[in-house]
C-alpha cells in the first residue's frame, strides 16, 4: 500500500470520527482528500515534533526560573509573573504558528481546497477549543486578572497560577487545581483581590454584646490589626461599626478592612488578628453576644395603687 493511499485512509477514518454534523458539511461539497493529501508538507511533520518538542522545553525552563525569581524576589512577584505569562503565551502562538507553516503548504491552491466543507467541519468540530483560544488572546490584553491574582471564580477562590492557549488555572486555598476554559471566563464574574499588586484587603469581622463599651472594642480591634505582623501600613485600617440581629438576638459587629502585606499570608493574618482581638477583649472584659435572660421582679407598691 503507497503512503498516499495510507493517507487517504487514515483522513477516511478521521472524517468518520467527527460525526453526523461533519457528515452533513461532507455532503453539501464533497472533497477530494487524495488531492488533500499533496498539501501536507510530511518532511515539515517530522520537523515539527522536534520543533515541538523544543517549545516544550523552553516553557518549562521559563516557568522554573520564574518560580525561582519569584522566590529569590517576593516584592517583584506580580512583575515576574506578568512577564513569564506573557513569554510563555508568546511560545505558545510562535510554536504553533511554525507548527502549521510547516506541515501545510500555504498557497491559493491549497486555501482553495482546505477552506471548503473540511475548514467548516474541523471548525465546527473544534469550535470550543478555537473559542478557548480567542478568548485566551483576548484574556492577555484585556486582562481581567492577571497570573498571581487572588480571584472569586464561579464559587471557586484561589490564586491564578497559569494563563494558557486554552484554559485559566487555579489553585484554590485548599490547594485543589482548578482548570477553567478561557471561553468561561466571559460568562460569570471574576473578581480579583489584588489585580497584580502583592497587598490585599483582608475584612476582618468581630461581635461583641449590645450593653459592651463598643468605643473601647474598636479601639482594641484596630490595634489588634496594627500590632500584626502580617500588616501593610501603608494603608489606614478603619472599622466599622453595625448593629445586627444574629440568631433572633440583637449583636454589635465590629468590621475591620486592613491590608495584609501579601495576599499568601490572607489567613495567617486573618487568624492573627482574631487571636490577638480576643485576648485583648477578655482583657478588658468585653463579652461577645449572649440571650439576656430577664426575670420579672415583684410589682411595688406604688405600680399596684395605680392599677387599683
């Protein structure tokens, strides 16, 4: 059997595989695949793999001396990683990009056959990855979130870890990789803690009973947020002060918004600040919300004559 037949064969089991909606596109303009097969290039196939393989390489290269740099330098974390991202992005497109000039002889001929019912079926069949691909483009320059980012995603919160050709990745607080595809990203709204900047507000939510010194539990919260090592001072740290009904019972909440000085270190110093708020309150002898149970003292004398 020649190669152009094996050929012929294996783009027959090719065009079976894709289904009845390729069948359809087939059928409106049937396609001479033999004379398909003199358009691949099969000398620039075998080149490719190398080529591919090379890509490969140097993406993982770039990613290690990122992690690296990143380590060796935490305050240029978001800038290292905005450049990794976009190198690796780069790689990316050059490498397939090379991959199809040459396995695919690019000429009027060759658009002329390739762009007919075989471009409809291969684009319908891969539709999702090519709208995960231009949404992936469009994700690098509109940049919604950027790699490092501490996103809310689809109920999903974590860091962002990988921006790639096809799908967003996520490691949530629970070190669970989530992958999602970049044409998602556009359907649900992300939001984003630190939007490429290491400092990240952290709210901080306290309650104390209604008949507490509320003044002094302020004061006491604030200086809990200063005093942690976790803090970025150069930001002011209010708090705010509500009353609510928690449980069916009426509570005094102390929310306070300060900074932690790296979005890593969001629940060691949230953890922080609510022990040292704690100490401080028992301290001073504030006491969180509690039922207050009342009894009905005995009416006097003078409440009995003005009923009588």
């Amino acid at each position: 059997m020649s190669r152009r037949t094996r050929v012929w064969w294996w783009l027959q089991l090719a065009a079976w595989a894709l289904g009845p909606w390729a069948s359809r596109a087939w059928a409106q303009d049937a396609v001479d695949v033999g004379r398909l097969a003199h358009f691949v290039r099969w000398g620039g196939v075998l080149a490719a793999i190398p080529l591919v393989l090379g890509m490969t390489f140097v993406i993982r290269v770039v990613e290690n001396v990122g992690d690296r740099l990143s380590r060796q330098f935490p305050s240029r974390r978001p800038t290292i990683q905005k450049i990794q991202t976009t190198v690796q992005f780069g790689i990316y497109v050059l490498a397939l990009m090379l991959t199809i000039g040459l396995s695919i002889k690019l000429d009027s001929t060759s658009l002329t056959v390739i762009g007919g019912s075989v471009a409809f079926a291969v684009g319908f069949a891969l539709r999702d990855l090519v709208a995960s691909f231009v949404a992936g483009i469009t994700i690098m320059f509109d940049r919604p979130f950027q790699v490092g980012d501490r996103v809310s995603y689809g109920g999903q919160y974590g860091d962002i870890v990988k921006i790639g050709l096809r799908s967003v990745r996520m490691n949530t607080l629970d070190h669970n990789v989530i992958t999602i595809p970049n044409n998602k990203i556009f359907t649900d709204v992300t939001s984003s803690s630190t939007y490429g900047a290491l400092e990240m507000l952290v709210p901080i939510e306290c309650y104390i009973g209604v008949d507490q010194d509320v003044r002094l539990a302020t004061e006491l919260l604030r200086e809990a947020c200063l005093t942690s090592p976790y803090v970025f001072l150069e930001h002011p740290v209010p708090v705010e002060v509500k009353q609510v009904i928690v449980q069916d019972y009426v509570a005094i909440q102390l929310k306070a918004r300060p900074y932690v000085f790296d979005c890593n270190y969001e629940k060691a110093f949230e953890t922080d600040v609510h022990f040292r708020a704690l100490d401080a309150f028992r301290q001073h002898g504030i006491a969180p919300p509690a039922v207050l149970h009342r009894t009905l003292a005995e009416p006097s004398s003078k409440d009995a004559v003005r009923r009588g």
